[in-house]
C-alpha cells in the first residue's frame, strides 16, 4: 500500500522540483512533449521519468473525486437529459450511468461522476439537482478517488 506525505516545497529536491514544472508545461500546453519541457526547465529526462508518477501538486491530490449519487426522477420526458445537461453545466464529468426500469411514474438513476472539473461544490450540485422538478430525491451513496 502506498504511503503518501505532505511536504513544503522548499523541502523537495531540485529535480522533484523541476518535475512539477515541466509536467505543468505539458499541462497547460506551454509545451508539446516531454523532451521540451524538460529542456525549457533544465531537467534530464531520466529524472522526469523517475518522479513523474510519484510527485503532484498538492491541489491536484485533494481535488480529484469520484461521487456516486441516488437519484429519484419523474418519468417524464426530458428528465434524464435535463438532469445530465445540469451535471455537465457545473462542469463535472459522468462516469457511469444507469437507470431502472420506470415504475409507479418514477425510475431510480445511478449516477458516478468525476467532480475533479467542477465549478461547484458537491454540496451545491446535490442542492442544484433537488431543486429540479422531475427529482423527487438526490443521495450521495458513495465517494472515493
């Protein structure tokens, strides 16, 4: 099991240093490959690969989360497109999907999405998603990375 640790900057080395700003070249498409961010930041390739996988920016770490919502919707055509036009407004990205069969007027979604993008907080999209008249109910039944 991996252990991970939370460091101040100036406590890294020169090259775990060098590594985060050429992979936030490649990120931002400053530059186009990792040979060029490499020599944009005077770092050996050799000591890029070596960190690349095992250093990030700490916002990075604390931000990426995957959520899985119970959602009770209205049969009613629209409503399930209206529900993931919402979703995508704020920005996050559906994983997976899946609803059942609708019965007594109503069907229960499924959804897992990545709210690593978002715009808002977990908090106002669930609030955002109540407020829409086909949903009857939005739990969050699961998180994780």
């Amino acid at each position: 099991m991996d252990q991970f640790y939370l460091v101040r900057e100036d406590m890294l080395t020169e090259a775990m240093q060098k590594t985060l700003e050429a992979k936030a070249l490649l990120e931002r498409g400053k530059e186009n490959t990792i040979a060029e961010a490499v020599h944009a930041v005077g770092l050996s390739r050799s000591a890029f690969y070596k960190y690349k996988d095992g250093i990030f920016p700490f916002h990075t770490m604390v931000k990426e989360k995957i959520i899985t919502l119970s959602i009770n919707l209205e049969d009613r055509s629209g409503a399930l497109s209206e529900l993931l036009s919402l979703v995508a407004t704020e920005g996050s990205n559906v994983l997976t999907i899946n609803q059942t069969i609708p019965l007594q007027g109503r069907a229960n979604i499924t959804l897992t999405i990545d709210t690593a993008p978002m715009k808002t907080t977990i908090s106002d999209l669930v609030k955002s998603l109540e407020e829409m008249d086909a949903v009857e109910k939005v739990e969050l039944v699961g998180s994780g990375s």
